[in-house]
C-alpha cells in the first residue's frame, strides 16, 4: 500500500572520483555531492565542486568563462586539515586529508571530495544530469523521495555530440540493470562536434555556435561520470534512447512501441496483482498505522483511514515532533516548526494520490481509476498510466506481474519509488523495503511496525 507524501528526510552522501592529494599543497578538481532531504524542503541535492591550485587558492564556479584564474578563496593545510576560508565572507570550511588523498567533511552533513581527471579523449556514451524536485513519499511503511528532472548528453567518441533537455514520466531505482523503466518526453535537440582540451571542452553546434566549457572525466571503474560546468553528469547504464543515435539517424521509432493487441488489459493487470498481493485481504483494511525508520535517525508514522479519505503523516527526529500533514477529503493543514497553516493545492494533491498508488491502490474502493488506465510496454515490463485529478499516476508491473514501483506527476514534476523485500502480514503481501534513488545514490527505509484496521480516536487526528 504505497503512498506517497511531501516528507523528509536522510543524509545521504554521493561520492565518488578518487585521487591523490599532495601533502602540503592541493591542485587540480575536488568533487562530491550531497544527497538529503529534508521534513521542510523536500530532496536537496548539493554538488560540491572546488578547483584547487598549488599557490593556495581556490575556485568554486567552474561555469565561468575564467574558471581556470578566478579565485574564490584561500586554503591552508596543517595536521591533514585543510581550513578553506571564502573571499564572499562566507563561514569557513574544514576538510580532513585522508589517506587515500580525499577530503572528507568535518562538521555538518556528510560527505567526501574525491579528484576528477583531465581527458583527451572520451569513449562513445550517454550521460544524464539530475536534479531532485521538492517531493517525498511514504507508503506500506516506507517514505520513499526521488524525482528528478534531467539533461542529456550523448559522446560517439568520434568527435560528436549530441544535447537533450527532458522530463522522467517514468522510474528508474535499484533493481536488475539499473534503471526500472521510463519513457522521456524530448524537446529542444541540438548537435554538433566537440573537441577536448586542457580540462575544458568546445561544443561547435551544427548552426555554428561554438561554446566553451570547463570539463573533466571519471571513467566506468570508477564513478563513470563527466563534470561540465561543475554540473554532475551520469553515464547511463542499461538504457537505450534516441539521444544514443542522434547523428546517425533521428527518425527511428521509439524502442518502447509494441503491437497494441499483444498487451494485457489494465482490468487483466489488477487482477494479476490483486492475485499476487492479498485479494479479498487487502479489500478489508479499513485503517492503516505505519512506522518506519529512515536514514537520517528520523521515524515517520503514517494514518490511513480508507473510509472517510484521510491521511496524517507525522516525522520524528530524536523524539521531537518535526512536522504534521494531514488530509481529510478536500481540507487539509499542516503544522512545522510550531506553526500551522493550509496545505496547498499541490500538497493536496501529493496526499490524495497517495491512496491510489502501491498494494492499497489496488482495494476495491479505490482501483476504479487503475482500471481507466493505459499499457504499454518499457521493456519486458508494464507501465500501467492513469489520471486522478487531471494528474499522471504511473505503475510499473514485471513481467512476472509483480509491482515494480510507481510514479507520478504534478506541475509536470514526476516522482518515483522503488519497492523491495515483500512480506506478508494477515495475508497481504507488502514491501518492508522501499528505495528512493537519484540513479547514482539511494536512500534506504525500513518498516519498523504496521498495524491492520486499528481503532484510531479523534485524539489520533487532533489539530496541532
């Protein structure tokens, strides 16, 4: 019973690149990233990029056109430690020099800086950027957040390139080969040839335009990565898209088409799923309590009460109360830091979605408009898509009909989750894993308890 929720939540660390750092001086790229989110702002993704010269100085803007002589700020290294202190008068930072010659952080949320290369050549690949949109979720126990939109970047390794901006509709997680699915809406395609040079990199566009920005390199047996413009960018794995063929051929048809008769009916597909997942059980819960505890040493319980479409999500950390969500039909409030107000139309509708999606979308009382939706195929996998609300909701089904994960969208800014380790509790089989993944980075949340129609009293949906 997946459900999805503007939450929260972890520390994450993405990390990557390894170099050697000389013992008194630094020099060449330093990169790493953050990936967390949090009770108030959702998934936040910070890329941290530092290039370091040897007569002690730094720059942090590798998107200048004077990245190479632009000076951020000053280091100084003494007992391993190395103190970066800004020009902008922001607050200092400290790094330890490990000895593998990465700079690990010292205070604050994890993470570590590992050196990027300087390339003269580059294999033929496929490269996606991705950045978190301000989602969570939480469903059969799990919080689950990771949405994302993208850019693309596709080397032939011949001196050739090709751009393209786009949106996930799909989903992508931790699962065989990597990316679970998703089809990508493509707009704006340009292409031209590149040519590398002293850590930099010349795009010369099929109309002429010739731009040039700063670039480095970490290969497959490393973090398989490229940094333009201090933007991180993954090399995709295990996925095939027209941005993998746009100078040769632009007119192929998408690799997901599939005769429309070979497909099964979405009424086909729930009764596959209901089949695997509790049937009549799952038409008998009523209410739902949830806890789970996530990375980050925060507890999330969520409230589900199916009869009169209400759901309350409260976030612990340490024992203190963070923030409250609660819907009841079309009304909703929530409570943060001590103070509450209205939720918006677009936490209103996070929230609402969050009834039709995982196994309790699949309750008798809630599956008519999984039955209204659309097949195709992404893979040897099911997309089932339907609208609720004039919003895209999306599951993706195995071909062994097992549920996959779900996706959705609002404001055009799609989610995902990913779901893991089923179990089974008073014949309801439900994931006591779910995964939430940037395609590089997961973050992991486990259920620590669930409970089956409890009676919940007007004290459990109390105002704050």
């Amino acid at each position: 019973m997946k459900k999805k929720f503007l939450l929260l939540i972890c520390l994450f660390v993405i990390t990557a690149f390894v170099g050697k750092a000389q013992s008194q001086k630094l020099s060449g790229v330093y990169g790493g990233a953050q990936l967390y989110t949090t009770p108030f702002d959702g998934m936040q993704i910070n890329n941290i990029v530092f290039y370091f010269r040897d007569n002690g100085t730094f720059n942090n803007q590798l998107n200048k056109a004077d990245w190479k002589t632009k000076v951020s700020g000053t280091y100084a290294i003494k007992n391993n430690m190395v103190q970066l202190t800004f020009q902008s008068g922001a607050e200092s930072v400290k790094y330890k020099l490990d000895g593998n010659g990465n700079l690990e952080s010292t205070v604050g949320i994890k993470h570590t800086l590992h050196k990027i290369k300087k390339v003269t050549a580059l294999p033929a690949a496929s490269y996606e950027r991705k950045t978190a949109s301000s989602s969570g979720g939480m469903g059969t126990g799990m919080p689950n957040v990771a949405a994302f939109s993208s850019g693309y970047l596709y080397f032939d390794g011949k001196g050739n390139f090709s751009f393209n901006r786009s949106g996930i509709v799909g989903m992508g997680g931790d699962v065989a080969g990597g990316t679970i699915g998703g089809k990508y809406e493509k707009n704006d395609k340009t292409s031209g040839t590149y040519k590398l040079g002293d850590g930099e990199i010349t795009l010369t566009f099929k109309n002429g335009t010739a731009t040039k920005h700063s670039f480095f390199y970490s290969p497959p047996n490393e973090e398989d990565l490229i940094l333009l413009d201090g933007e991180f960018y993954f090399r995709e794995e295990g996925q095939k898209s027209e941005t993998e063929q746009p100078v040769v051929n632009n007119n192929k048809k998408e690799a997901n088409s599939t005769v429309e008769g070979s497909l099964p009916t979405p009424a086909a597909l729930l009764n596959k799923l209901r089949v695997h997942y509790g049937g009549e059980h799952i038409d008998k819960l009523t209410t739902i309590k949830e806890t789970s505890t996530i990375t980050g040493d925060l507890q999330a319980v969520l409230l589900t009460d199916i009869a009169h479409n209400k759901v309350r999500v409260e976030i612990r950390q340490h024992g203190k109360l963070l923030l409250v969500k609660q819907l009841e039909g079309n009304q909703g409030w929530q409570w943060v830091k001590g103070a509450s107000k209205p939720l918006s139309p677009d936490e209103k509708s996070e929230l609402q979605l969050s009834l039709y999606q995982g196994v309790l979308g699949l309750h008798k009382k809630l599956n008519s408009y999984f039955l209204t939706g659309t097949v195709s195929r992404s893979g040897d996998e099911y997309m089932l898509s339907f609208f609720m609300n004039k919003h895209k909701l999306v599951y993706l089904i195995g071909s062994d009909y097992a549920l996959k994960g779900n996706a959705y969208a609002i404001n055009e800014v799609p989610n995902f989750s990913v779901y893991k380790n089923f179990i089974q509790t008073d014949g309801i089989t439900y994931p006591y894993i779910t995964e939430s993944s940037d395609g590089k980075t997961t973050i992991t949340a486990n259920i620590s308890s669930i409970e089956f129609n409890p009676v919940l009293t007007d004290d459990n949906w109390k105002a704050m």
